[in-house]
C-alpha cells in the first residue's frame, strides 16, 4: 500500500517486493549517472559547472533514489523525505545552484526516473506502484528543495539582521574600526560614501510585532529616494543610516562645520527660518495635495509618531559617529522645542541641546555666533546684546547705546551676515541669545 496524496493515509495495496528493492538499489549508481548525463545534454548551464560541483549533483542523485527505495520499504508511512539528500551536496554548489536551476535539475531527474524505474519492476503491478510513486517521490524532493533553499534565505536574512544592528551600533557608540568596515561591505555598504543619521521612533508595526517584514516601509521609501540604508532599532528609538545628504527645507543655524569635521546645509536669515516653521505641517499640506514632499518629509513619515532629528552629513561611514551624536542629542531636547518641523536638523536644535548640557552644541554656538561676531570687531557683539535684553526695541536700543536708530539697524544686518541669523526674526534671537549667554559663561570658567 502507498500513502494517500492529500491525506497521508495509507491506502490498500501490495507493495514492492524485496527483489525489486535490491534491483532498484543496484542501479541506483546508474540512474543517478544517466540522470547527470540527461542534465548535462538538456541544461546548457549545467555543463558550465565545474567537475567537482558535477560530481556534488551526482551524488544528491543518488541519495535521492537511496531514499526512494528505503520509502519503498516502508510502504505503510506516510512520505518523510527530508533535506538529508542536499544536505550531502557541498557548500560551494548550494550557493552556485539556484532554486530555479534546483527545479529544473529535479525535472530531469525524475524523467530519467519515470523512463527507467519501471523496466526494473517484476510485474505490472509493481510497475504501476513504482510510476505513481516516483510521482509522489517527485513532488517531495521539490518540496524538501523550497524548504532548504528557504531556510537559506531565513538564515542569511537574520544573519544580514545581526550584521546590519552591530554596523548601527558601532557607528552609536563611536566604534567605528576596520571590523565593522568589513561587515557594512558584507551588507552592500560603501563606506567612503557620505552617511547621514536620522532618528525617531520605531514605526507601530515594530511596537506591536506585527508580521511581515519589519521597518519595510522604510526600506521601500530609501529604495524610491535612490538611497541606501542601514537601520537598527534600540529600544524606543529607531537609528536609519542614510546614504548621502538629506536636505530639509529651511533652518535656524549657521552651516558652520562642527569639531567633528562635518557640516550642514546653509544657514538661513528669518524669511528661512519661517519656512522651517511651515515645514512642519509639510507634510499634512502634500496630503491634502497643496505642497509635494521632500525626501526628508518622504522619509520620516516611515519613522513612528513623534519628533524624527536628522543628524549633520559625514563624509564616510567612518565618521558617521558625530552625525548620530548629534542626531541623538537633538532627539534628547526636541521637545524644549515644541513648534519644531518634523523632520528637523539636529544644527537647528543648538539652543535646547545646549540647555539640556550638550557639550558639542556649546561649542557650536561659540563656533558659529560668539567667534564670528569677535572676529568682526566694532560694536556688533554689544549692539546684538543691548537689542535682545531691550525685546528687540530699536529706539531703547540707541537711546542705551548712544547711537541713531539706523546705525543699530546697519549693525543688526551685519550681524546677520556674519552669524546667518536674523536677530529680528523671533527664534533666531533665541539661538543668538544662548549663544551670548554660552560665550559669557565659557570666558568666566
């Protein structure tokens, strides 16, 4: 008796005699070597392999007819191939041989079977129960072959996983070595490509371990962006690595470059400023059909509900490790913040970064605002002073300085082209206001 197709019950019936068994085990090796030749003649592929990757075919073959005679012998189970016959094949010919190629290899072979398996049976009876059988067999070998070649991919794909979380955490923490260069090649990385590190919230389908594929959707979005990128996911917050600059509209900080050796987009005067606050609701406007979407807007609507900072650009994977620094930091003090855009520059964030003790953003502020204004010389640095502790009042302004109300005009202009702040516009005055508080406390240490 052989196994039901569909139910996997036995179904009544004689089965293949012992004689017939030992004929078929006999010819095995002959079968499996007609099977090889039928490959080689039909498979032009197949005959560009090497001899030893020929040689690793001919023996999954043979095993696989070793295994259809020991079934044979069992006709009252159920069929219970496993991947025992490509687990016998080499590493190099299971990376050489596509599942494609698997099925077509598996076709011929179940041909060669078909023609010469029955002249071996010693009746019609036999003959009947070994051409059904080599159908089931058949079936199963297809089967066994989809499901190693898709624990392949499982296995790669966690491994691809493992090797992308340590490239984004290296990069966290600052651990950028030759280690973790070789593993972001393994991952398709080039590492002299400049790198930007955006940060936010996992996206819902990670909080509720939904199924498919995690962080899809941004992985389709960098796709379509023309970008590459590397995501890795701690705890509440999702760190993406993106290949290349990501321009967001507007700012509120200088373009200066930070000690990290990096640099942003062009600071911007208060007409700029105000788009950065528009760009906020930028991308309700581009649903509603009123305004397209930036590629930054594109890509932190694949990042979950709240704040998504977009770190300054590195040159190289290799000093990508500021750009998450600051990119974390902003993160940290966006919500001193709570007009901010989203996405937002973590440059743009100086002010509350700075209050909340980040080392880096005090430096910036007297890179980019207390410096330039010493540099120029004059009255600038006291003139911007005596306007913000007035509320921006020009006349009270001179009236303190001594001045004309458009000699303080003439010098608030120079001071917007030497810091790219507009002292007029209300949130560059705060970046410039902590910026002079910052300096004032760095010269008293």
């Amino acid at each position: 008796m052989l196994p039901d197709v569909t139910t996997g019950r036995s179904v009544p019936g004689p089965a293949v005699s012992a004689r017939t068994r030992r004929r078929l085990e006999q010819a095995s090796g002959g079968l499996a070597t007609a099977s090889v030749s039928a490959m080689s003649e039909r498979l032009p592929w197949f005959r560009r392999l090497s001899a030893d990757q020929r040689a690793g075919v001919l023996l999954v073959t043979q095993t696989g007819v070793s295994n259809f005679v020991a079934w044979l012998g069992e006709p009252g189970q159920t069929i219970r191939l496993t991947a025992e016959a490509f687990r016998s094949a080499p590493r190099d010919l299971a990376r050489r041989v596509s599942l494609r190629q698997t099925v077509e290899l598996v076709r011929v072979a179940i041909e060669v079977f078909e023609h010469q398996l029955p002249l071996l049976a010693g009746s019609d009876r036999e003959r009947q129960l070994l051409t059904e059988g080599i159908l089931r067999f058949g079936r199963e070998i297809a089967f066994a072959a989809a499901t190693v070649y898709a624990s392949a991919a499982e296995s790669r794909g966690a491994w691809d996983a493992r090797l992308e979380a340590l490239v984004v955490d290296g990069v966290v923490r600052g651990e950028v070595d030759d280690a973790l260069v070789s593993r972001s090649s393994a991952l398709g990385w080039d590492a002299e490509r400049p790198v930007t590190v955006v940060v936010g919230s996992p996206p819902p389908e990670i909080q509720t371990e939904s199924q498919g594929e995690p962080l899809a959707t941004m992985r389709r979005t960098a796709t379509r962006l023309g970008r590459s990128v590397l995501l890795g996911v701690q705890g509440a917050r999702l760190v993406a690595l993106l290949s290349g600059a990501l321009p967001v509209v507007g700012g509120g900080v200088p373009g200066a470059g930070n000690g990290g050796g990096l640099s942003s987009g062009a600071g911007t005067t208060g007409a700029g400023n105000a788009a950065a606050s528009v760009g906020g609701n930028g991308a309700a406007a581009a649903r509603a059909g009123t305004v397209k979407l930036s590629p930054a807007e594109r890509l932190a609507d694949a990042f979950g509900p709240g704040p998504v900072v977009i770190g300054p650009t590195a040159p190289t994977l290799a000093a990508a490790h500021a750009s998450a620094r600051d990119a974390l930091q902003g993160l940290r003090a966006v919500s001193g913040w709570p007009g901010a855009p989203r996405p937002v520059r973590a440059m743009d964030l100086l002010p509350e970064r700075a209050l909340a003790g980040d080392p880096w953003a005090k430096a910036e502020l007297i890179a980019t605002v207390v410096q330039p204004l010493t540099s120029a010389g004059g009255e600038l640095g006291r003139t911007l002073a005596s306007y913000l502790d007035g509320g921006g009042a020009l006349e009270s302004c001179a009236r303190a300085l001594f001045v004309h109300p458009n000699t303080v005009r003439y010098r608030l202009r120079r001071v917007t082209e030497v810091t790219g702040l507009d002292p007029t516009d209300p949130r560059a005055s705060l970046v410039l206001r902590i910026a002079l508080i910052v300096g004032r406390l760095s010269a008293s240490e």
